[in-house]
C-alpha cells in the first residue's frame, strides 16, 4: 500500500527567499520544526515562534553537535495544529503541524533518497524485502507529480508498505553561498557564521534528521543506505535476526564497491542460497574510517552525517559488522557514478560479488 506524505515547507523573506524549515510535524503534542541547515538559514532557536491565537510557544533544540530540530510542547488548550510562524516577531507563514500515523509498527524499515534512478525502486525493494526490510520510506528528490506515474505502475510499490515523500530540496549545497557577510547583513549580530562550511549533501542530510524524528515509534530499526547499495549476507541468519540476536542499538556495515561492469541490477538467485557461515560474529565497535552505512534503532541517535551518526544517546551500543557477515555491496556501474569517478575505489581493493547473476 502506497501513501505519500508533502512536507510542510516554509520559505523566510529575506536573502534569495532561503529555506526556514523543511517540515513541521507532530509526534501527539509535541511538534517538531525541521530546520533547514545552512547555509539555507542559519538562525537561534529563540528566534522563532509558533502562535495560535494568544498562545505563544518557543521551542527548544534537538540533537547535537548539530541541530536536527526544534522541539514545541503543546498544551492541551491547543485546538488544532495550525500555527503561525513568526521570526524575530515577524510574521514568515502559516503551517499544519501534519502526524504521520501508520497503520501498525514494524521490526525494520528502509529509508533512502533518490532522484533520477528511481528506475531501480522494484529491484531495490523486492531484494530487500527478502532481506527482511518490512516498510519502505522513499525520499524523492523532487515534485512526486512527476514520476507518481510510473511508480504506481510497479507492483513493488502497490503491495509493499511504502510511503513516499516529496523532499525537492537542493541536493548538493555550496558552504559559502551567501557568506558570513550575508549572513550579518540579514540576521545581525545573531548570525552563526561558524556553520558556514557545513552540509554539503544538503538535501541528504535533512532527510535522515526527518526520518530519525518522523519514524520514531513506527518502527524498532530503520536502516539508510542507497538505490545503488545492496546487503549481502555470509552468515546463516536473517537480517532481522541479526538485530534482534546481538541486540545493538547500532549496526554499522562497511561499503564495500562492486564489480559489475554492466548496467544489470543482482537479483536473487533461485534457492535463495545466501549463506555459508555457522555463526555471527559481530565485532567490537572500531571507528570505521571508509564509507559506510547504517541500522539504528531512530530515538537513539541525536546527530548523524550522511553516512554514520555523530552523536548517539548515552549509553547507546553501536557495533561495526565485520565484512566476513555481512556487507553492503555499492553498485556505481548503473548509479552513473562509475563514469564520474572512474571505476575508483576509495578503500584500494575491489569486492567481487558472490551469488549475483
């Protein structure tokens, strides 16, 4: 079953019409406003309030060292979730603070942002539906309108539990843009130029801070990863028994780039005759220094880069997962990535792919 959900977006008038906030959703009768991340806004939290008629609410910072979002308590005098965005005591728009309310939770959720390969969604969620991924959020870099069409041609999206969502945010996002004169120009002595460097996968980044706060509660695990990353497995368990067993809040999977010099996708080969080792080995968590992937349980981490999270909750168990049980297997050869990068393998060592054909 499909649903799509449009974030709520708000847009301040002041330099270039910047993004303020990607989103502002509600979890009962706390609402979140998804910041935007410089250099869109930069901007303090007490800057910005939400008023519905006398009420008047100032939000407090969520996550570090960077911040995902700006947390509002309702009172239960709130009527509804309209609000009126004010900055600086400026009016900037008028918001619903939207609740997204599945139908029931699951086990393990897959969570990815894409753009032009959307191509690969069928294959992508058919092979790790087998995995034991059980719903799917899809992150669409652009207007839905236009390639709802398609998708909805696709059996993969009809009968899986999926939901689409609109997130046409700028994709890569130059650090300098508007500059810390800019910045002192339209926000004053309040402007945090020390964040001026940061983000450049822009629209990447507020997508994991959304789905962190929005999936919380809907699901025990969501995992973040790409339209051209595959799991592949050497243990005999499951991915969700992996989870479940080791018990960590935290799993971290080595990228590890394919060669496949095609544009054909793996698929399963019949039999499903994935695994050949006894046992699941889980090492100690090491930093890991090379790209890499994610599981997480979502209300344990409070920051996250494009690929691992920078800050987790206190007493959070994160483990890397050793290469000889499972890996993440990044085909550049259809993602068009291949050609701009030359075939180059960051880590010096190419991963033959076991048991695709």
């Amino acid at each position: 079953m499909l649903n799509i959900y449009l974030p709520q977006t708000l847009y301040g008038h002041h330099a270039c019409e910047r993004l303020i906030g990607a989103d502002f959703t509600r979890v009962g009768r706390t609402v979140y406003m998804h910041v935007a991340h410089y250099p869109d806004f930069a901007v303090p939290v007490d800057a910005i309030e939400l008023r519905q008629g006398a009420l008047s609410l100032r939000g407090t910072p969520i996550g570090q060292p960077d911040t995902m979002a700006y947390r509002f308590e309702l009172p239960e005098s709130c009527g509804d979730f309209h609000f009126n965005v004010y900055l600086d005591g400026q009016f900037c728009g008028r918001v619903l603070a939207q609740a997204h309310e599945p139908e029931h939770k699951v086990f393990l959720t897959a969570a990815t942002l894409f753009k032009g390969d959307y191509a690969q969604v069928r294959t992508w969620m058919d092979y790790h539906a087998a995995m034991g991924f059980e719903r799917f959020v899809l992150y669409y870099n652009g207007p839905i309108s236009a390639i709802l069409p398609e998708l909805l041609a696709q059996d993969a999206i009809r009968n899986k539990d999926v939901l689409l969502v609109q997130w046409p945010f700028s994709y890569w996002v130059d650090g300098l843009a508007l500059g810390a004169e800019g910045l002192l120009a339209v926000h004053g002595d309040q402007a945090d130029t020390s964040q001026r460097p940061r983000d450049w996968h822009h629209a990447q980044q507020l997508m994991l801070n959304h789905a962190l706060l929005m999936l919380a509660g809907t699901t025990d695990y969501v995992g973040f990863f790409d339209l051209d990353e595959y799991f592949r497995f050497e243990a005999p368990m499951s991915l969700p028994d992996l989870l479940k067993v080791n018990g960590q809040d935290v799993y971290v999977f080595q990228s590890r780039w394919a060669e496949l010099m095609s544009n054909r996708v793996p698929t399963l080969r019949d039999g499903s005759n994935f695994f050949d080792q006894e046992e699941v080995q889980v090492s100690e968590w090491i930093p890991v220094p090379h790209r890499s992937k994610y599981i997480g349980r979502p209300e344990r981490i409070l920051g996250t880069g494009a690929h691992v999270p920078k800050a987790t909750v206190a007493d959070t168990k994160m483990v890397a997962v050793s290469p000889e049980v499972a890996g993440l297997f990044h085909f550049h050869c259809f993602s068009g990535k291949a050609s701009r990068r030359n075939m180059v393998n960051p880590t010096g060592e190419w991963a033959r792919v076991p048991f695709y054909r």
